[in-house]
C-alpha cells in the first residue's frame, strides 16, 4: 500500500537504500542560520551544522544571493568553457589556504577530493604506498574508504580495497593506542610509524601520509601539539607528501581558516569540502605549483566538479566569514562553550574527556572504569532533541558527543544550547 502524500518518512524509507542512516528523525521544510523547521510545527538549534557544513548557518542571505545571481546566468560547465566564479574561488583559497598551497582542483564531495589527492600524489611521485591514521575517516568510495578506519563497518564486505595502504595509530592521549599515559608518552605511535617504514613499506616506496589535523569522525581528537611537526619533518626527509585531510576541520571549523594553522603545518596537499560552500555541493584539492603542475592534461578531470553556482557560493561564505568576523567568534564562543563543558566536567564522572579547538569539540561519556558508555550519550542525545538541540555522536563506541555548532552561534544562543545539554546530561 503507498503511504499517504504527506509522510516524508515512509515515503523515504519506502524508495531510499536502508544503507542511508539518518540521525534524527525530523522532516525538515526549512532552515535559517542556527535554526531548522520541522513539518510538525518544532523548531530545533542545529548543533550539527548538517554535517559540520552550514559552518555559517543555513541559507545564509548573501549565499542565496550570490548563487542566484549566478544561477540566473549559467549554471554547468563541464570543463567546455572558463568561467568567473571558479576563477574567483581559487584567488580567494589562494588567500586563505595555508602558504604552500598555490593551484587547486573542485571536485564534489569529500571523498572525491581524497580520491583526487591520493592520484595526484601517486602521479607526482612515482610511488605507490599510502599511510593512513588508525581511527580517520576519509570517505567512501572505494580508494577513500581504503583509508578510512574509524569503523570496520564501513570498509565491510568491499575488500579488497586499494593495495599499499597501511595504517599508523592516531595520537588518541585519552585512550592512547601504545597504552600510554600523558606522563609516560614518549610519542611511541609516532615510533610505531617510523617503524611501519621499515617493517612494512620503504619510506622511498610511499607516496603520501594522509592526516587529519583534529581526527573528526574518529572522535574529535586533538593530537599533542608538536605531532604534526615530527610528520612534517618525517615526511620531508623522505620525500614523501603530507596530504592534510581538512573536509572536516576546514573553512574555520577550528577557529582558524584551517587546523594546519594551529600547528604551523605546511601541507603539501590539502583536501577541503563540507563548509566550502555553505551547503553546496564542492569539494577542493589544493597542492604546491610545483606539484600540481606535475600533472598532465587529462591525468584527472570532471564533469560536474567546480560547479559556477556552488562556486559563487563558497566565495560568498568566505567574504561572509571575513565581512561578518566568523572566525574571531567561533574562537570566543568555542572558549565559551569549553569552559562551561569542562566545569560540567568536573561535577560529572560519567563525562570521561572534554576535548576540541574552536567549535569543534567532544566530549566522551564513560562508564566508571572509563569503558565507552554508549547507552548515556543515547539517553543525553535523545533528551537534547526533545528539548529541541540537535547533537550527533563519533568515535567507534558512538560514545563521544560531538558539538559542531555553526560558527556563527552567538553568546547567548550557546548559553541555551548549553542549559539544555546540561540538563539532558544530570536529568
Ligand atoms: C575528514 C573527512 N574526509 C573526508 C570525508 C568525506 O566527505 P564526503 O562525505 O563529502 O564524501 C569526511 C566526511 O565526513 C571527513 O570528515
């Protein structure tokens, strides 16, 4: 029997793959900066930014504008002719993108700009071998998701996957892979690796590391600050490219333009997709001239990829978060939200770790023996949506709140946001 006209939900369920998970479920009719509308009247705080994507809230006005205007003018390319926007796109990632970036290429989603770094470092030089971080979360086509590791689940029944990836440990400090303790590391994950290129692959066979500077699906890790440095240096002396994985932590996510940035990181390639373009499909491969340019014509292309309407759309996201001083609030309004979670923290065993950079922040829920407690969050998640907050899990015991607020949440909307998890998580 069909389902009636109006029930989105079975409608959905009756035609969409069950492979599709959705995390609430909310009919959304429409969205505004912070806030989404359901079909039942309820209103909801997007504590996910759909993603970590609307990273300037939802249908920001001077997106609308600007992919109007563009949409009125033309709206597919496919590689036939030059066009402004892309134009536009790349001076103004040529500006905020780290030094060493200079040339890039838009592709679509974050997993095709993964798929596109992993070629072009293959094609530059010469090699084949990849490393990846234990724990990452790279996307899920079939070379991405060969680097993927935050969930078995997701590589399941697809092997085999690309050849020549191995798998170093992330520095995870609160649940530290070596078995470590703050006090008694000694950077041993980091010797791990040193130790994969002589077990496993010659540093002179591997082609690139590929590292997300704040680990995001995995559990909103931040590693120990001089860790990007020893890759950054590692990966020199052997030649070998650091891909810095930024789909998630880009576009200011972190309170800077990049998470690179809080480590003084050069990347020789950077990925950059989710809050590029406010929503818009858009993904970016950014590299040094030097090589890019190793690239011949046709060693990579697209159809539909650096689209002119979401073009016209990033560029209007990054005017908005310099016009509007988007990054300067994510940095005081994370601080904000940090300091308020680490003194819930303090009253609260069952929160283990409170751990993030700008308005990317987690928060780990522990059973006493600090075993993942899964269960808790449940409870805390399906309380603040109730109370009409959005928050989704990460981490592989899905026990690890993550808060990716739109970096434009003001004081006083956070506060809200904040009474309302409070309440969920002592209720
Ligand atoms: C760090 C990172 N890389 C790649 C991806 C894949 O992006 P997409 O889902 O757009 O393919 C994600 C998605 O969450 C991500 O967080």
């Amino acid at each position: 029997m069909s389902a009636p006209p109006n029930d989105v939900i079975a409608r959905a369920k009756a035609l969409l793959t069950p492979a599709l998970v959705f995390h609430t479920g909310i009919v959304a009719v429409c969205a505004s900066g912070i806030y989404v509308d359901a079909d039942d009247g309820r209103q909801y705080m997007d504590f996910s930014s759909g993603l970590a994507t609307t990273n300037i809230g939802h249908c920001h006005p001077e997106v609308i504008k600007a992919a109007r205007s563009q949409m009125e003018r033309l709206i597919h390319s496919g590689c036939i002719f030059y066009y402004q926007s892309e134009a536009d796109l790349a001076e103004r990632l040529r500006r905020i993108t780290p030094a060493s970036i200079e040339m890039f290429f838009f592709s679509n989603s974050g997993a095709e700009a993964v798929e596109g770094a992993i070629k072009l470092a293959r094609f530059a030089t010469g090699r084949q071998g990849i490393i990846a971080f234990t724990g990452g979360f790279h996307g899920r086509t079939l070379g991405a998701v060969s680097l993927t590791s935050s969930n078995a689940r997701y590589r399941n029944r697809y092997h085999p996957l690309l050849p020549s990836v191995w798998h170093a440990p992330y520095p995870y400090c609160y649940r530290c892979p070596m078995g470590k303790t703050r006090a008694t590391c000694s950077t041993d994950c980091f010797e791990y690796l040193k130790r994969t290129l002589r077990h496993q692959i010659s540093a002179q066979e591997v082609a690139c590391m590929v590292f997300e500077p704040v680990l995001g699906e995995g559990g909103y890790v931040v590693p120990p600050a001089d860790y990007a440095a020893k890759l950054r240096e590692l990966c020199t002396k052997e030649g070998i490219l650091l891909v810095a994985d930024e789909v998630q932590t880009g576009i200011g996510r972190t309170g800077k333009w990049f998470a690179c940035e809080h480590w003084g990181l050069s990347p020789d390639i950077i990925t950059i997709a989710k809050g590029i373009a406010s929503g818009f499909p858009l993904s970016a491969i950014g590299a040094s001239r030097d090589i890019m340019t190793k690239w011949s014509p046709g060693a990579h292309g697209t159809t539909f990829g650096g689209n002119p309407v979401a073009c016209a759309a990033a560029s209007a996201t990054i005017d908005a978060i310099e016009k509007e001083s988007i990054l300067e609030n994510a940095v005081e309004v994370g601080r904000y939200a940090m300091t308020r979670l680490s003194e819930l923290q303090a009253g609260c065993p069952a929160i283990g770790d409170v751990r993030g950079l700008g308005m990317m922040i987690g928060m780990e829920f522990v059973k006493p023996d600090k075993s993942p407690d899964r269960e808790y969050l449940e409870k805390v998640t399906k309380r603040c949506l109730d109370k009409g907050l959005i928050i989704v899990e990460c981490g592989i015991d899905k026990n690890i709140a993550r808060f990716m607020p739109p970096l434009i949440t003001t004081a006083e909307q956070m506060k809200a946001a904040l009474d309302i998890f409070e309440e969920a998580v002592v209720g």
